[in-house]
C-alpha cells in the first residue's frame, strides 16, 4: 500500500518525537505538521511546493520542554486556532513543568505564562489533549486527558481568562488518562470519548446545557481491564451510526459499533484484534477507493493495515510503512501538497531517538473530494459531520478534534471517490446542529464551507 517519501522531509534527524497535530502555525491559510519533541525542539513542518522545512522559531520549537500530546482550535472566536502542548515529564501525578497554549496573532504568547492564568497551569501529567466547543458557540476549550489526577476543561472566559471548567462540566474525573475523541457521538453535541489505562473508560455525554453524564458503563464500553491507547471514529460496520476503533496496550484491540438501542458491541475480527504494543490508530481513505482503511501504528512491532472487503475487515500488506523495527509513538495525516492523496506522518522515539517517516499510497487516479467547513468565526469546524452523499454510496467522516493518542488529524474530510463519477450532494452538519448543504460540488477540489448565513 504505502510508498516511503521521507525525502521530502528537510534536515530529518533522529530525535525523539510524540504526538503530531495539523493546524495553520503561520497563518498563511496553508496547514503545517506540529511535531512535538519531548526534550528535544518541537517542529513546524510547511510543504514549500518542493519538500517540507522546519518554520518552527525558537520560541515555538521550545527545545527544553518535554512535549507529549498536542491539538489545536480556536477557543478566543478570533478566527485563528490556538496550540495546545502538553508536557509530561513524569509519569502520573504532580509534574514540574506546565504545559504550552500559544496563541497565535502579530506575537506568538504562551497564554500560561501570563500573570491573570498562573492559577489555572495544568501541573499533572496527562497524555493526549482534544477540544470541545460544548456549548455550541464555535468557541472551544482545551479538554486534558490527565494521568493520576481530574481531567481538566481549559476554556477563556468574557474577560479572556483562562477557566478549568471541567467541575462545572461534571468531567473531572480521576483515571490513569490516554487516549481522546470528541464529537457528537452518542447526543446532538459534542461528546467525549475518554480511553483510559488501569481503570474503566469513560463516555461523557453532551447533555446540551454544558454539562456531561458519564455512561460508558452503562452501554458496554467501559472496558474496565485493558489499557487504551490510540482511538479512531469512522462507521465501520456501515450501518449511518459512527463506531469508535481503539487498541489496547498488549490487550485485545476492539471495534466497538453502536447499535440503535444505544448498546455498542465489540466485533473487531481476530487479526485486528491480536494485541501489540499499539499507539497511533488512523482512519483514513488512503487510496482514494471511497473506503476508508484502518492503520495501526505500533512501537517495536510491525505496523498493520486492514481495509473493508464487501463489509468484512481484513488485514493487507502496509508496503513500506510496516517498519518492524520502527519505534512509533504517534501520527497523523493531511494533504499538505495538494496533489488529492493524504500523507502519513510517523513519529518515532521514546527508547531511542529515530528520524520521522513520510508516506502516501500509489496514485490510483481514483477521484476525491475535500471538504473544509469553517466556524462563525472562520476557523476550522473540529467536531463537524460531513457527509458525502453518491449515486452508489453514502461516506460520512468527522472533522477531527484530537485524534486518540496524543494527536490530531487535520481538520478536513477527506473523501476518495474511486469510481464515482457523480456527487450527489455534501452536508456539513456542525457542533451546534445548524446543517448546511452543496449539491453537486465538482470533484478533485478543496471544498471550503462557510457556516451558514444569519445563524449566527
């Protein structure tokens, strides 16, 4: 499947890498990769139309912190998404560095390191970081999937300070926090799916007032005695409902579909169930066939790749990114060169420092569509529903907010179109329920949606 392009990545050193995030660092209107280094320099990866280079300045690359997980959205509604870096120096509990939130404007300020926020750092060690916009303003907060300590909501107030309202929320619970995703999953809001190590999972449902009810448990996905790490969302069994794919520490890997009465079920096939010292897990149309695949990125272990064969899951050959002996602790992936096919971002580290990896698959001249909604406020929807509606099929994906394990996919719905000649029509549905609909977009371009007019 994948072909090795880390070529074109400038100036690729060996270090030791975590969590990677796609967001607009500069503010060009272009997307870069946000490469976090744990005791080493962070990176801004740009595409310069010839190879990807390092726009990182000093202040950003922040070389003697040690970043972990990583997301971005704009939690100010001044169009522009802020930069969440979570720095992790000790395991669980109490941590002695704070963790990063840049916003970007005509100064790149830690909005931490103001004088009115130091009594609101985070000083606990946590692993991955998503946004919620959970009232449906397209304004977002920073949720921290802490370890050994209550979770924590970071969201500014009418006087631009920053608030943990994650009591006020109902979500500060205490776990051994790893994995994160957020959207409107199980209510019409934005909810929570909290994968978590040495303790149950939690599932906060959006009540739709701003406030959460726990109810993992209750509907079967708590999974009390396995350790989470990476977390996709995608409809797997194809069904119109989206389903969560998480792998497990050394434990069985699951595929969990929910059902019409709320239940969720666990249907992962064996081999995609085998446990490995799982981290990253992706879904994404790779190939631009119009079905999304399943990658799952492993630290000293093989990679695996599964696809969708007449609704069956089954595991194929990753080409070169099966890396055996790759050291994998998270990616991501984009269309950062606009040539319609997504590449694939590995980080590498933790035992010893590796170089990154780059990937993409073939072109196959399969068809595609990419779809951008934006905020109110113009930034980029996190936690949007796009669907894509076909004269054969019906694809629906989500507009990521944090992506599992310490990562964050771009925030645009990829669509492969493989044969498909014909669009019948794309609807964006976002956090707030307010739809907007394109009937019969032209293929093989980046679809930007404003949110609708005077609903605002």
């Amino acid at each position: 499947m994948f072909i090795n392009r880390s070529d074109l990545l400038l100036n690729n050193l060996p270090q030791m890498h975590y969590g990677i995030a796609v967001t607009d660092v500069d503010q060009d209107g272009a997307l870069e990769f946000f490469v976090a280094g744990f005791g080493t320099r962070n990176q801004a990866l740009r595409w310069n139309g010839q190879a990807y280079e390092d726009i990182a300045d000093a202040r950003l690359a922040d070389a003697e912190r040690l970043a972990i997980g990583v997301a971005a959205c704009d939690i100010d509604g001044d169009g522009y998404e802020e930069l969440y870096i979570l720095n992790t120096d000790t395991f669980a509990g109490q941590k002695q560095f704070a963790d990063r939130l840049f916003a970007f404007g005509e100064q790149r300020i830690d909005l931490f390191t103001l004088a009115r926020n130091q009594n609101v750092l985070n000083l606990t060690a946590g692993r991955s970081v998503a946004c919620i916009d959970r009232l449906g303003t397209g304004r977002y907060g920073f949720f921290i999937a802490s370890y050994g300590g209550p979770m924590r909501l970071y969201e500014l107030d009418e006087d631009g300070l920053l608030q943990d309202v994650a009591p006020r929320a109902g979500v500060n619970l205490i776990s051994g926090g790893r994995g994160l995703v957020s959207f409107p999953l199980v209510s019409g809001r934005m909810d929570i799916f909290a994968g978590n190590e040495n303790g149950p999972n939690f599932l906060f449902r959006n009540r739709g007032d701003g406030t959460f009810e726990e109810i993992a448990g209750r509907v079967g996905i708590g999974d009390p005695f396995e350790h989470v790490r990476g977390i996709a969302a995608l409809d797997a069994n194809n069904d119109g409902r989206f389903d969560l794919v998480y792998g497990n520490w050394e434990g069985p890997h699951r595929m969990f579909v929910q059902s019409s009465d709320g239940h969720w079920d666990d249907i992962a096939p064996p081999a995609m169930a085998a446990p490995s010292r799982i981290r990253t897990v992706i879904a994404a149309d790779f190939d631009n066939d119009g079905y999304e695949e399943l990658f799952f990125n492993n630290i000293g272990q093989p990679n695996r790749l599964f696809k969708q064969f007449r609704g069956d899951w089954q595991q194929v050959s990753a080409g070169a990114a099966l890396e055996p002996n790759g050291l994998g602790t998270g990616a991501a992936v984009a269309d950062l060169d606009g040539d319609g096919r997504l590449e694939l971002l590995i980080a590498h580290g933790e035992n010893y420092p590796q170089p990154l990896a780059l990937y993409h698959a073939p072109d196959h001249d399969h068809g595609w569509l990419r779809v951008q909604p934006l905020t109110r406020y113009g930034a980029p929807a996190r936690g949007a529903i796009v669907t894509l509606a076909g004269k054969n099929r019906t694809q629906r994906r989500v507009i990521d907010a944090g992506s599992g394990y310490l990562c964050q996919m771009e925030p645009v719905a990829h669509f492969g179109l493989g044969a498909e000649a014909d669009i019948l029509y794309v609807e964006v549905r976002y956090p707030d329920g307010m739809t907007t609909r394109i009937d019969q977009p032209a293929p093989r371009q980046v679809l930007r949606v404003p949110y609708p007019a005077g609903a605002a």
